[in-house]
C-alpha cells in the first residue's frame, strides 16, 4: 500500500478553523399534508382575500404542493366548502334548553353563528350555495331544535324557524361582508346614512310621498340591530 502523504501544518490549521464553523443545515422536511393543514391554510386564504379567492389549487399553491396531494385528502371544494363551515359551527357554544330564555338562547347561537362568518368575508356563500350536512352543522340544527321544542314551540314550526334563521344568519353576514369590502375600496365606497336620507328627500314627494316622510327610519338602525330585530320577529310568529 502505498504511503499516505502527511497532513501539512496549514490543512491541519484548517481542520482546526473548521471545527468552529457552523454544520451545513440538514434541509428542513415538509410537514406532510393533512385535512387539517388544508382547511387551516384554506382560512388563512379567505382571511387574507376573502372567499372569492377560494380555490383548490390557490390553497395547493399555499400549501407548496400540487392540488394532486389535496385531493388525497379532500374529495373536492364542495367538501372543503363543508370542513370550513362545520369547522366554524364548532366553535359555537350550545346552552342547555331554558324554557324561561329560550328566545334569548336562540338569538345567542344565531349571533355566535354570524360572528364566525364575519371573521372570513364571504364565506357563508358557501353555506347558501349548499345546505352544510357535517356533524357539526348538524349540531347547531340539533341545538336549535331543543332550544325551540323546550319553549313550547311545535315541531314543525321549530323545523322551518330553523331552516329560515340559517338562512338568513347566511345571508346577512355575506351582505355585510360585501359591504365591508366595498366600503375598503376606494372606487366602491358606500354612501354614509346621512347621504342615504339626504338622497331619499331629494326624491320628488308626489311620486315618492313614503320614502321621503320616513327617510330617517328607512336608514336607521346601529351595529346589529336589524339583525337582531328580524330574527326577534321570526320568533315572535311562532306557535306554541
């Protein structure tokens, strides 16, 4: 075998130096993909661009993956449209059935229902679009409907009642939303109350005669208080 050749003292001083240095980084490994990765990110989206903006492959792109590796995991966007509002229904808290504040339990769960939506602009569009049949969504049905029969409202009624507040829990925060997002634009700002009223009396009062006597009360109405004022409705026309 033929002899090694010795180390000089100047690659021996190197090795020393070396010692030192810092190790070259193990490249970090992607954390694998998972249904709660894919819905967290899919938030994030909606939270950033609103619901829109919602796509499989954009939620893939943010994920640094291909909608491929989605797939495995999530049927399609009509079920990653459900994960996101069952996600949301669970966080709402169910109270025990008070047949002495059952209105007023009713109303908490639909106003903790809307705040969720209203976290991600737009995303109740995916509740209208489709009638969310997760475990969750069925929760609230289930909680609802206790709260309702423990008032002594009929069966049915609760049924329908239920059905309608969805509905327009729904339907409230997405107009909100889209309003929220056309008073951010500088091209779409809304008009303010007082130019409503100020344009309803502009109007001619002989073709007009309504609008133009109540323009303040057609404008009227701080925070949610119409939304608390429709749903009150919709309970006052219960039978029990």
């Amino acid at each position: 075998m033929p002899e090694r050749a010795p180390v000089t003292r100047d690659q021996w001083a190197a090795r020393i130096a070396a010692l030192d240095a810092p190790r070259r980084a193990t490249r970090a490994r992607k954390p694998p993909i998972t249904v709660e990765r894919i819905v967290e990110a899919a938030f994030g989206l909606v939270a950033a661009e609103g619901y829109d903006a919602l796509t499989m492959r954009r939620v893939a792109t943010a994920l640094e993956t291909g909608p491929a590796s989605l797939y495995a995991h999530v049927r399609d966007k009509a079920e990653l449209d459900d994960l996101l509002i069952g996600e949301l229904c669970a966080q709402v808290t169910l109270p025990e059935a008070d047949p002495v504040r059952w209105r007023e339990q009713f109303l908490d769960v639909c106003r903790q229902l809307r705040d969720q939506y209203l976290r991600y602009p737009g995303i109740s569009g995916a509740a209208l679009s489709t009638a969310p049949h997760g475990l969750d969504a069925l929760r609230l049905n289930e909680g609802l409907l206790a709260i309702l029969l423990a008032g002594g409202v009929a069966p049915r009624s609760a049924a329908w009642a239920i059905d309608a507040a969805f509905l327009y829990v729904g339907a409230y925060s997405l107009e909100a939303s889209l309003r929220r997002h056309a008073d951010a634009s500088t091209d779409q700002r809304l008009l303010d109350r007082d130019e409503v009223v100020a344009r309803f009396r502009m109007l001619p009062a002989d073709r007009f005669p309504n609008v133009v006597a109540h323009a303040d009360e057609l404008a009227a109405g701080e925070g949610h208080e119409r939304f608390d004022f429709t749903l009150e409705l919709l309970l006052a026309g219960l039978d029990r």
